[in-house]
C-alpha cells in the first residue's frame, strides 16, 4: 500500500473514485435527485480546494482511494469498492488521525445514517458514534437535509 500527498496531476483521478465511491456508499440512503446532481464533474470541481488536505492510497497502478481532513474533521474518506479488503480504507483512516493529532486531541467525521458498511468499519476502527445530525446539501438552489452520524475519536 503507498500513500502519497496528492498533486494537481491527481485530480481526475481524485475526481473519479470518489464519484464511484460517494454513489456506492450513498446510493438508496440519499434522495435521488441529490445523485443525480453529484456527477463526475461535480466532484471534479471540489477536488481542486482540498487538493493540499488529500492523501491518496494505491497498490501498484491507479488510485483506489483517498482521505481529506479539514481542521479536526476526517472531511472524506472514500476507497473503491473494487478495492475493498486491501487495507486502503484502514490505512487512510489511521493517516487521516494522525494528521489531525499534530493540532487536535478529537477527531470527527460525519456518516450518512443509512451506511451500514461505513458505520460498522468506523466502530471497528474505534470511532464512537455521538449520535445523529443533519447534512444540508444543495441542489440547484433548493436545500436537501440528509440524515447522518457524528462519529468522534480521541487521537491527540
């Protein structure tokens, strides 16, 4: 597994996995309507503003994931679900931490209330649930409330 900072020569392929991986782990828990709108070139465009907060995962070859903190917020995290089982997730999560413990005793991150899969990998991970908020979302001017967790974790 190699982590690298990403660069600009990554955003395409930032852009890609976590187009794939954000409809994977939103797909039935999200209005349609807020799917439909978070295309490829949505995501492509919110790559460019966090491009010095990434880190990316690969194996040998293309990117399979990444994670973005954001003061003391895990902001992304996102792996391919072809890559599953490879440890990316573990090792971008872990990364993530340790960022933010250079500054901060307590992380957070946000997971939709419907991702089974995430909810139960960042419970492995240590992460406690401090139970739900709400993630307002926009689409074409027009609010979207999705229901999430606030998951938190002491790594300073």
């Amino acid at each position: 597994m190699l982590l690298r900072p990403a660069s600009e020569t990554d955003i395409d392929e930032i852009a890609r996995v976590w187009h794939a991986a954000w409809q994977d782990g939103h797909r039935g828990h999200v209005p349609p309507e807020l799917l439909a709108f978070r295309t490829l070139a949505h995501f492509r465009l919110r790559v460019a503003p966090r491009l010095s907060n990434i880190t990316l995962a690969s194996l040998v070859g293309p990117v399979i994931g990444f994670v973005s903190v954001q003061d003391n917020e895990l902001e992304q995290l996102f792996v391919l679900g072809e890559a599953r089982g490879a440890g990316a997730a573990s090792a971008l999560l872990r990364e993530g931490e340790r960022r933010i413990a250079t500054q901060f005793d307590t992380a957070w991150l946000s997971v939709v209330t419907g991702n089974q899969r995430a909810r139960r990998f960042y419970a492995r991970e240590g992460w406690r649930d401090d139970g739900p908020i709400q993630y307002r979302a926009e689409v074409a001017g027009r609010p979207i409330v999705i229901d999430t967790h606030r998951y938190e974790k002491r790594v300073g």
